[in-house]
C-alpha cells in the first residue's frame, strides 16, 4: 500500500507540480467509511500518535486517508496529461 502522502511528495516532484489534495478531507467519520476502517482502526492509528493534517498516509497497514484531484475553470488539457 503507497499513502497518500507519498503521492503527495511524487505530485509535488513535477514540473509544473500536480496538485492534489490528500487526507480525510476535514470530514473524518465519511474517510473512516470509505477506506472501511473500523473504530478499533481509528482508535489504533489515534493511539500510534496520527493526527488529522500529519503526513502519515498508512499506519499498521492500514490507509489514513485518501487522495482528490480537481479541475476547474482554469484546467487545461496538458493539466490532465500531467496527471495522468
């Protein structure tokens, strides 16, 4: 498993940078559902010292978070490319 985090630093390596946005999204009980982690998993990673917004994308395994991309009204195609 590759964190998000990790993804984050390759992103950031490109020219001109990818930006993504990583972590829970600041809405941590729908990133606990959508990665299927139970509150024994969350408990666990809490007690391991993660915290929202630290850059530990997996913890005993398990993810922390996830990863988004955006387009928007200044998206170009080779925005795209890049990330694709």
């Amino acid at each position: 498993i590759i964190g998000y985090d990790e993804v984050s630093r390759l992103a950031a390596l490109n020219r001109p940078p990818i930006q993504l946005r990583t972590g829970c999204f600041c809405n941590p009980g729908a990133c606990q559902e959508a990665l299927s982690l139970c509150d024994d998993d969350v408990t666990e990673q809490h007690a391991s010292g993660h915290v929202c917004g630290d850059r530990r994308g997996i913890v005993n395994g398990k993810p922390t978070g996830a990863i988004r991309a955006s387009f928007g009204k200044d998206s170009i195609w080779e925005d795209m490319d890049a990330l694709a």
